[in-house]
C-alpha cells in the first residue's frame, strides 16, 4: 500500500514538473513512450525510495554536450537533472555531462572506461552511434564496440541504458543511417540494456506536424533547440520513473 502510494506521489511530482511554460516557436512536446524497456533499473529503487545521492553519467557527442542549446543549462544532461529532482525529492539527483561534440562511438567509449575507472557512478546513459551512423563504417565492428562498453558498464556494476540517434529530415542515406540504430536496438535486446528510443520519438514528432517540428532543431536542422532538448529530457525523465520504480510513464499533454 505505501509502494502504491509512494509510485502515485512520483507520478504526481513529475507531471507537475513536466507541465512547465510552453515550448519556443510552434513546436509542442507532446507525450512520447521513449523506453525499449528490455531491462528495469531496479537496482535504483531503492536510493530513490530512502534518498540519498543519485549520481548519473550521461556520456556522449554532441547532442550531450548540448550543441544547438542557447546555454549549457538548457542541454538534455541539466534538463532531466532538474525533472528528476523535482520527481524524486528526496534524492540528490546529479546529472554529470560528459559530452563531446565531433565523437564517434569507439573514441566515447575510451573515456567512459577512463571515467569508470576513476569514480563511481549509480547509472550511465550511454548516447551513441550518430555519428558514427552519418560516417558509416564496418557495421560488424560498431555492433561488438556496443556490446564491449555494454559490458564494461555491467562489469562495474552500474545501471545503464543507452539513447539513440536523433532524427532529422535531411539524413541523406535514411536507410544506411537507420541500420545503425537497428544495431543499437539489437545488441541491446540481446543484452538487456535499456534504449531511450530517440529516433523513433523524433520521428513520431516530425511525423505529427513537420512545420513545427523545425523548431525542436537547431538553425543547422541537425543539432536539437532548447525546446527539443527540453522534449527528450521530460520523454527521458518519464521513462526512468517508469523503470527505477515501476510507475506508468507520466508526460503532460501539453507543455
């Protein structure tokens, strides 16, 4: 009864966080199912249940580091640290953005084994492959260079999920492009690693209204906008809620 109780609480103190002032531009955020669950975070439950620190590496190229974003607090990184403090209240909740822009995936890989080595974190979000999917490569070696920092992060005995590429209309080979997020997606099915789907979510929004869509991308109609990075961190925070304790996603209606 008071599990019920305390996941109904999350609930509510995420949707209020999440029903914040209206995006910029024509661009509305709207409710987005962005976890391939594959895996629950339940290691996570219960420091979210007592308190205490909660320590998240979000490691990653661009699209971490924030480029696109007016300032560095308007990155995903420093948006989901904000949602999740005002969903879990008692916890300390502290997101460190270790992105750069320009990485491919095997060069991210070498600093999330250095930053594992030197500090302890309670989860990784591991953001990988877009650029790795704009160059192309050996599909063979990107597919076994997951499954190695996979493993890695499950070595130190750390919770991770990975995100995905992003969407944007002009990838110029959409179905080469598209493989590699299909590699991601299966490497960690077969893994049980969590995926914040990404590119299907922006896909999903793009789809709604491709006008206002414009608005979630940066003038180079690559990198995401503030009101982009704002989107994916709330469809982010509410996919955690739902894999740390079990609780339905909750994401407003309107933003």
């Amino acid at each position: 009864m008071r599990a019920a109780i305390r996941i109904a609480g999350l609930a509510i103190a995420l949707a209020t966080a999440l029903s914040g002032a209206a995006q910029a531009g024509a661009f509305t955020c709207r409710e987005t199912p962005i976890v391939a669950p594959n895996h629950k975070l339940t290691a996570l439950a219960p420091r979210i249940a007592t308190g205490g620190k909660l320590d998240i590496l979000a490691i990653g190229s661009s699209s971490t580091e924030g480029v696109g974003a007016t300032s560095r607090d308007r990155s995903y990184p420093a948006r989901l640290q904000s949602l999740l403090s005002a969903a879990w209240p008692r916890v300390q909740v502290s997101v460190a953005n270790a992105g750069i822009g320009g990485e491919i995936a095997p060069e991210t890989l070498l600093r999330l084994k250095k930053a594992l080595s030197e500090r302890r974190y309670d989860l990784v979000i591991w953001q990988v492959g877009t650029n790795d999917a704009v160059r192309g490569g050996d599909m063979a070696a990107f597919r076994a260079m997951i499954a190695d920092g996979i493993a890695v992060v499950k070595n130190a005995g750390v919770s991770l999920a990975l995100l995905d590429p992003q969407y944007f209309p002009g990838i110029r080979e959409p179905a080469r492009y598209r493989t590699y997020v299909d590699a991601i997606a299966d490497v960690a099915k077969r893994e049980s690693v969590p995926v914040f789907t990404r590119y299907e979510t922006m896909r999903e929004w793009h789809d709604a209204d491709a006008q206002a869509f414009k608005a979630a991308l940066a003038a180079d109609s690559f990198h995401m906008s503030d009101a982009g990075y704002d989107c994916l961190a709330r469809d982010m925070a509410a996919g955690l809620v739902s894999l740390t304790t079990g609780g339905r996603p909750v994401v407003a209606q309107t933003r």
